[in-house]
C-alpha cells in the first residue's frame, strides 16, 4: 500500500510513481486516492497532463474548492513537464499543502530524469517505482497478488498461473482475485489452478480472447457462453482480450530474426503461446488491431458498469474483433 515504505499519508506529500509497468503505476494511483477518500469521504479527485503544468495551473488544482479542502491531483506524463515548469513545481514539492496528495507519474526512460534527481532529494517526495518484472518474478507477484485478497498460492500453483495466463499483469492480477474469490479462506493448490485455467478451463477468458483474435467467431461465442454460466467473471474476459491484442501488436512490431526467447519477452507471452500468435497475426493488419483496442476498451468499460447487459457486450465484443480479422 502506498506509504508504507515509510509510514507517510499521502496527503501534505508528493507520491512520485515510476516505471514502465502502467498497471502497477494505476494501481499505485488508486491506492492513493484510497486512502485520500479513506481520509476525507469527501475528497475531490482530479488529474492533469505535465505538458500542460504551469504554475498556475498547479496552484488551481491544488487550492481547496467549494465543495472539500482535501484534493487529490494526479499529474500524468511528468517527462513532459515543459522547462519553464521545473522549478515552480520542485518549489511547490519542497513545501507542499497539508490537505493536498499530488502524485506525480513518470513512465520511465530518459527523459525528465534531471527533474526525477531533483525530486527525490527532498524529504517530501515518496518515491514508488514499477520496474518492468523479469520472467522469474512473475509467480512471486501471483502470490502477492493473493496474499492482497487474502489468500494464500504456493510457488508451484502461482508458476503453473503464470504459464496459463502469460505474463501480463493485469490479467494475473484478476485471476489471482478471482480464485481467492472464489476460495476465500484456502490454499490455493497447482489442482485449483488447473481446474480453472487449464483442461476444459481452456473454455474461460483467454480461450474465447484466442478463438477470437483467430477468427473463430462460432468456438468462441460458444466459449463465451460456456465461461459466463459457468461464474468467470467479465472483466476476465476483456483483460483476456486486452492481454491478446497487445501480444498481437508486439508482435506484428517486433524485430524480424529474434531468438524465440528473446521474441517470448518482447511479445510478454510464454515461449510456448508464440506459436498462437503468430498464426493468429496472420489475419491481422495495424489498423486493424487499433480498431480491436479500441473495442476491447469500449466493452471494458460497459463491464464495469457504463452497460446494464455485460453478457451482451461481450458478444458484442467477439462479433466486432472476429470481423475485424483480414479487414
């Protein structure tokens, strides 16, 4: 949880987020806005782009409101803070508002990091970085991911996890969540994973996400159905999805001629799933992917609430992905 490296409250402080992995740098957001509204129910929340901070700016997102003194201001893309901001912002960082959180994220790379050396010099600035994991520590983050829900995977059921998803976060985390849902109180065992995630379970999220991205538009609508009334859960179903077009694009973009391992962690696929890919891939163009992202968003969001029938956009979502295929 944020601040627990050092026993802070977010709020009179600067949460410096850092790092490559977008789902651990929106998951370090959130905990701090937990504990923001944790604090105060009435909170306002509010985000900015560095490329458009200027002083002035950052004391209108800072200053208290009509409606609450406490704040919580997210400030996206900090490598892009223009020059002319730097020092207003490190002056404000130095001595900033007891009622206010200000998170700063910084994708990782060169860029802005004389600002970074900067910040982390002073006594205000919690700093919480999101490096990119190696393939060995996947099943160590499962566990954890477990532990957070309270629940408990040995190695051997968090690495057999890890060879049935692949290697993206997000969709660790959610089954993660859903197995200590689905099991609150137990050990989950290599059984319990493959239960769920291999064998027949090939019919749950990632299945229907492959049948999909590989034009198997009648397997997959029957997967689908199959997943939903059997209790998988719909987010499950869109990280699936968002997990495969990345792997798709990644693939389509990377280097011609890389060892297959080397093509595996480019890709964030287990060396053993490439061969899916790359067969799907085949039917696929650029701007078709684009377009299947940006379905795979638009039915995230209806799961989480922005639609009544999450059944019906995740049909929706496999009819538009299979007909974008060759298109």
């Amino acid at each position: 949880m944020v601040g627990t490296a050092r026993g802070e409250h977010p709020l009179g402080r600067i949460t410096l987020v850092t790092g490559k992995e977008e789902y651990l740098n929106e998951r370090a957001i959130a905990d701090v806005r937990t504990l923001v509204r944790r604090h105060d129910a009435e909170a306002e929340l509010s985000e900015a782009s560095a490329s458009e901070l200027s002083m002035a700016a950052l004391g209108e997102l800072a200053a208290p409101s009509l409606f609450s003194t406490t704040r919580c201001v997210v400030v996206r893309a900090l490598e892009n803070l223009p020059e002319e901001s730097v020092a207003g912002l490190l002056e404000y960082a130095a001595a900033p508002a007891e009622d206010v959180a200000v998170v700063l994220v910084h994708s990782g790379g060169a860029k802005g990091s004389g600002t970074l050396t900067k910040l982390r010099k002073l006594g205000t600035v919690t700093e919480l970085k999101s490096a990119e994991l190696k393939a060995s520590e996947y099943p160590g983050f499962v566990a954890a991911e477990a532990k957070r829900h309270g629940g408990t995977l040995d190695a051997a059921a968090s690495r057999l996890l890890v060879e049935a998803i692949g290697q993206d976060l997000r969709s660790l985390a959610a089954a993660a969540h859903q197995l200590t849902h689905d099991f609150p109180g137990q050990a989950i065992t290599p059984e319990i994973v493959g239960r769920y995630f291999g064998g027949r379970a090939e019919a749950k999220s990632f299945a229907v996400a492959d049948h999909a991205f590989g034009g198997h538009r009648a397997r997959a609508l029957e997967e689908l159905r199959w997943a939903l009334d059997n209790g998988t859960a719909p987010v499950l179903v869109t990280s699936a999805f968002a997990s495969g077009a990345r792997g798709l694009a990644r693939y389509m973009s990377a280097p011609r001629g890389m060892r297959e391992a080397d093509l595996a962690r480019e890709v964030g696929v287990p060396p053993w799933k490439l061969r899916t890919v790359r067969d799907q891939s085949r039917g696929w163009s650029a701007p078709g992917i684009a377009a299947a992202i940006r379905a795979v968003a638009t039915a995230d969001a209806e799961v989480k609430g922005a639609a009544t029938d999450a059944a019906y956009s995740l049909e929706r979502l496999v009819l538009t992905v299979t007909g974008l295929r060759d298109a």
